[in-house]
C-alpha cells in the first residue's frame, strides 16, 4: 500500500503548506522562508498558474500522507530543456 499521494495544487492547499513554511525548524536549510502568508499565497498561484504553461517546465506538487489525507509537504520537477519532454 502506498503512503504517500502526489498531487498538483489548488488554492485551498495553501494554509496546509503555511503551516510548514512559515516554521523556522522547518525552513532553516531551504534558500526561502520562513514564509508570510502573503508569500505561501503567492507560492501557490504561481504552481497553478504553472500548469497552464505549454511547453510546460515545471511540475509542483503536494506531499499527502494517505492514511490521514494530510498535505504534509511539496516536491517539484523542472525541466531544462522542454524539447525533451515526452507528449
């Protein structure tokens, strides 16, 4: 059984991802944060607005914990080059 669940954002995410990125313990060895709500809001509409880019470069998603339906973190994915990318 998998644990964890990728998905791609939506806007009620954004208090879930606050939650971590506004924790200094949480953000201390990452280049961003600790985060303003203003700048987990923006975070999350730039990945949305991500999603409409064609050729696409960047896939964000949301870490959730199955068993309790629990955002509890982010990944990404760039591309370098999009002439690489599969259809």
């Amino acid at each position: 059984m998998e644990h964890l669940i990728l998905r791609e954002f939506n806007e009620e995410d954004w208090q879930a991802v606050h939650e971590y990125a506004s924790d200094p313990k949480v953000v201390r060895y990452v280049e961003w944060g600790p985060n303003t709500e203003k700048e987990t809001r923006d975070f999350i509409s730039r990945a949305m607005a991500s999603y409409e880019e064609a050729p696409r470069r960047e896939y964000q998603f949301t870490v959730i914990l199955r068993e309790k339906d629990r955002l509890i973190g982010a990944c990404d994915i760039h591309l370098l080059n999009p002439q690489h990318q599969e259809p």
